[in-house]
C-alpha cells in the first residue's frame, strides 16, 4: 500500500507527461495546417497559370496561328487541370488530417485537464492530512501537557 505523500509526484508526473503530449498535439496541428496553407497556395498558383494559359490560346486562336502550337496551349492546359485536380486531393486529405489533428489536440487536452484536476486535489488531500497531522500532534502535546501539570499540582 502506498502512502499519500507517493501519490503527489505521480499525478505530477503523469500531468506533466499530460502536457508534453499536448505539446506534441499542436505541434503536428501546425505541421499539417502549415502544408495545407502550402498547398492551398500551389493550387492558387495553378488556377492562377490555367486563366494565363487559357488568356493567351483565347488570344492565339484570335489571330493567325498553327495547329501545332494551339495544341500545344491545349495540351499544357490540360497537364495543368490534371495537376490542379491532384492539388484539390491533397488538400481535402489534408484538411482530413487538419479535423483529425485537432481532434487529438482536443482529447490531449482534455486529458492534461483531468490530471491536473486529479493532482490538484491530491495536493489539497495531502494538504488537509498534513493539517490534520498538525492538529492531532498539537492535541497531543497539550494533553501531555495537561496532563503533566496535573500530576505536578498533585504532589
């Protein structure tokens, strides 16, 4: 059986372990969030060259041109709407992996809470022993006390 005085450094110990994981928690929050705002700029980026591209084969098809080099506009547009296409995937499986980070951040607090709560009131429990202690050994010495003067008056 262990004392009360074992149970102060353990939930300590395990809210301090609580935090570390928190800390890690929104750590890989801003990681993915951080890689999600990057590929929301190259998909910005892509659709920003397929409105160029698609400007300049408005233009090329306006004036005098070859087969050869409109095909060319066309096929890069394209590759372009392909790219733009994976760039949306990744940013859904990202803002996925956003949700789920920020659920674990969510249940990581929640657990730092609890067992800061719990050492809380290990701390106000071995507060009031430590108290109680006190008072039972101050009892104590003004019984002896008593108890001696009355045997002093007595003789």
């Amino acid at each position: 059986m262990t004392s009360s005085s074992d149970t102060k450094p353990v939930w300590q110990v395990l809210a301090a372990k609580a935090q570390k994981e928190v800390q890690r928690a929104q750590l890989s929050l801003a990681e993915v969030h951080q890689r999600k705002e990057q590929a929301l700029a190259r998909d910005e980026k892509l659709e920003e060259l397929l409105v160029e591209y698609a400007s300049q084969l408005s233009q090329l098809q306006r004036k005098a041109h070859s087969t050869g080099e409109a095909g060319n506009y066309r096929q890069f547009i394209d590759q372009l709407q392909k790219i733009k296409n994976q760039a949306k995937t990744e940013i859904s499986a990202l803002e996925s992996d956003c949700a789920e980070a920020r659920q674990v951040l969510l249940l990581a607090d929640r657990e730092r809470l609890k067992l800061e709560k719990l050492a809380e009131r290990a701390q106000q429990q071995l507060d009031r022993d430590a108290e109680l202690s006190d008072n039972r050994a101050r009892e104590a010495q003004s019984i002896m006390q008593f108890n001696l003067r009355q045997q002093m008056n007595r003789q």
